[in-house]
C-alpha cells in the first residue's frame, strides 16, 4: 500500500492540479470574453455532470490530446448554445475509451484542406484520394498500418 502510495499518489496529485488550473484557465477566458456568468454554470446541473465526467476521464489519461479534448467538452457544455446532455456524455466516453488516433483522424476529416494548410501540407487530391493516401500524406507514421488505421476509421464510423 505504502509503495502504491508513494508511487502513484504524486504524478496523480499533478495531474489534477493542472488540470484544475487548465479547466478554471478556459472558464475565465469564457467570462470575459463571452460573458459566461459562473454563477449560472454552479447552477446548471448538466454542466456539472460534464465537469465531473470530463474530469474522471482527465484524471485516468496522460494523453494531452485526450485531456484538451476533455477540456473543450467542458467549455462547450458552458455556452449558452451547449450539446445536448446525451451527446456531451457520449463525446466524453467516447474521448476516455478511444485512442489519439481517433481523435487526430476526427480533426483531419473534420476539415482537410483546413487541416493540411494548418500543418503546412500539400492537400492531396481528396475527391481521387482514398482514406488510406489521404491518412497517409498526412501522417506519414501510419504507412504500412493499414489495418491499424481501418479499425480507427471503423470505430469513428460505428459511432457516427
């Protein structure tokens, strides 16, 4: 017990000081550059159980693009135009049980010519490109992971 305590306790204590700070950090930037009053947030239950959610999922990830993922469902769920309750528990979920590939491939689809101009790639011709030459120009580390990258796409299609 006392080697778990000492070994764990520490990194994890950490964690969630900084992901305290990071999250309090992005809700003061919404109040002042949204007007997104705290005391509306303390009383909207919904907000609350996507802070809790979002923050349990932070806790178990020492994935930083897993966690800003958590972050902004947080500050989503703090505007006025907020997710549904549903689809905020399922987005959360689905960021703590799926992979950083998810989530980059999410991003790239999200928008690939706006992707490939962020990164300061060339756009590959998307309309001729299939899924594989399109994830492959754009990180170059999953060539030759072929089937690595059909379940990735296979997980983000079941889900919608």
């Amino acid at each position: 017990m006392e080697l778990f305590t000492s070994v764990v306790a520490p990194p994890l204590e950490k964690r969630r000081d900084e992901w305290m700070q990071n999250v309090g950090e992005a809700l003061q930037e919404l109040q002042t550059e949204r007007g997104i009053d705290p005391e509306d947030l303390r009383s909207n239950e919904g907000f609350v159980d996507t802070v809790l959610q979002a923050s349990q999922a932070a806790l178990r990830t020492s994935q930083q693009e897993k966690r800003d993922a958590l972050r902004n469902a947080i500050l989503h769920a703090a505007l006025p135009s907020a997710p549904d309750q549903s689809l905020q528990q399922m987005f959360v979920s689905w960021v703590e049980v799926l992979t950083v590939w998810h989530l980059r491939i999410l991003n790239l689809f999200d928008d690939p010519p706006g992707w490939f101009a962020r990164e300061g790639k060339r756009t590959p011709e998307l309309v001729m490109g299939s899924l594989s030459a399109v994830l492959e120009d754009a990180y170059p580390e999953l060539r030759g992971r072929r089937g690595f990258y059909d379940q990735v796409w296979n997980d983000l299609h079941q889900r919608g």
